[in-house]
C-alpha cells in the first residue's frame, strides 16, 4: 500500500502540514509506505486548457506536476491537505487540482479507479459549513475518477501549527491515516 500525501499550504510548519504529516504517520503505522509533497516547493503550472492532454494522453507542460502524475497513478491512495483560503483550497491546490485534468483521459482515467482519497482542511472560523465548498470539489471529483472518497479529517485552526495542540484533532488524523491504509 502506497500512500501520496500533498500539503497545499504554503505556511511551512502550518496546520495543513501538521495534519497531513500526522494521517501519513497513521499510514505508515497501519503498514503503508507513504511519500509527501509540499505543493508550493513545486513547479505546477495552472492548466492552459489546450485540451492537448486529450489527443496525447497526457498534460504537455513539462513541469513537476510529471512527476506527481507518476505518483498518483503508482498510488492506492491519496492524502490531499488544503488550508482553506476564501471558502476553497489554497491556489497551490487549485493549480494540482485543475492538472488532474492532464490525465483525465480515456485510457489513463480508469487507472485512477479503486484509489482512495482523503482529504484534510485547516481553517480559522468554526462555522460548520467553511470547508463546504472545497468538500464538494473533491468529492465530486473522486466520483468523477471513482475513488472512493473517505471521511474528511477538519480542523479550525488559526496560527501556524495551532492544530499541533489539539490532541483530539490530532488523534483523528492518525486515526483516519490508518483507516486509509487498512483494508
Ligand atoms: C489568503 C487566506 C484566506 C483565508 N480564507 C479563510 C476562509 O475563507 N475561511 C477560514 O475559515 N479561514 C481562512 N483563512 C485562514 C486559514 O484557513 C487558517 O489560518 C488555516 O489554519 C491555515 O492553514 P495553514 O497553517 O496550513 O496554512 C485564510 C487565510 C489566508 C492566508
């Protein structure tokens, strides 16, 4: 079981990092091997909608987003950690989002079936519905790719590494990392 977490805040030492570390952390414990990339220490290029990807099979741009598309597809599941920034993901995961459409592709997509996903958010206000958005954004995506979709792991934190010193929030991090890694 190989598990790929991306962090899509740019806050080093932030909440998005501290959740997504803490769920590979799970990962590993429950038996899976895992990897972790730090979206904005990388170059991904938003999505120019040249529809090329459609006839070649994949996204022309030779950025690092190759490299992540090697990743997901070698992957059995996928951490993505956003924190949220005006009601959405961070413009890190919006730019890796959108190229997913780079391998949305007859013939490549089906290779994304059957591969989990989890999502994880940081955000500051505690209305229940904050993270709404982004929510949807993934879930539909993973029907779209017929991932199945697991439970999103939410923490209202504010200050950089708040979440740190939430043991509760924490705990359930780890606990939905090893959920995703256990049959
Ligand atoms: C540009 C920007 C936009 C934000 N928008 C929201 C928002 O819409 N709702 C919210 O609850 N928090 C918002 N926040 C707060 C962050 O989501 C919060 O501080 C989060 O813990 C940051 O995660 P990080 O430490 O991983 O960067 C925003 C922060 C920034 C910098």
């Amino acid at each position: 079981m190989k598990v790929v977490g991306f962090i899509g805040s740019p806050r080093a030492g932030g909440n998005t990092e501290h959740l997504v570390r803490e769920i590979l952390r799970g990962a590993r414990e429950a038996g899976a091997n895992t990897v972790e990339f730090v979206l904005n220490e990388l170059a991904i290029r938003p999505c120019q909608g040249c529809d090329a990807c459609k006839s070649v099979g994949r996204c022309r741009i030779q950025d690092d987003m190759q490299t992540l598309y090697d990743e997901i597809l070698e992957a059995d599941a996928l951490v993505i950690g956003t924190p949220i920034y005006f009601w959405g993901p961070s413009a890190q995961t919006k730019a890796f989002l959108d190229r997913l459409y780079g391998i949305d592709v007859e013939g490549v997509r089906e290779k994304l079936a059957g591969k989990r996903l989890l999502l994880a958010c940081a955000f500051a206000d505690a209305d229940p519905h904050t993270a709404d958005n982004t929510i949807n954004m993934l879930r539909t995506g993973a029907e779209w790719f017929k991932m199945p979709f697991y439970e999103p792991v939410l923490a209202v934190a504010s200050a950089r590494g708040e979440v740190a010193g939430q043991p509760e929030t924490m705990r359930r991090a780890y606990a939905a990392g090893r959920a995703l890694a256990s049959s």
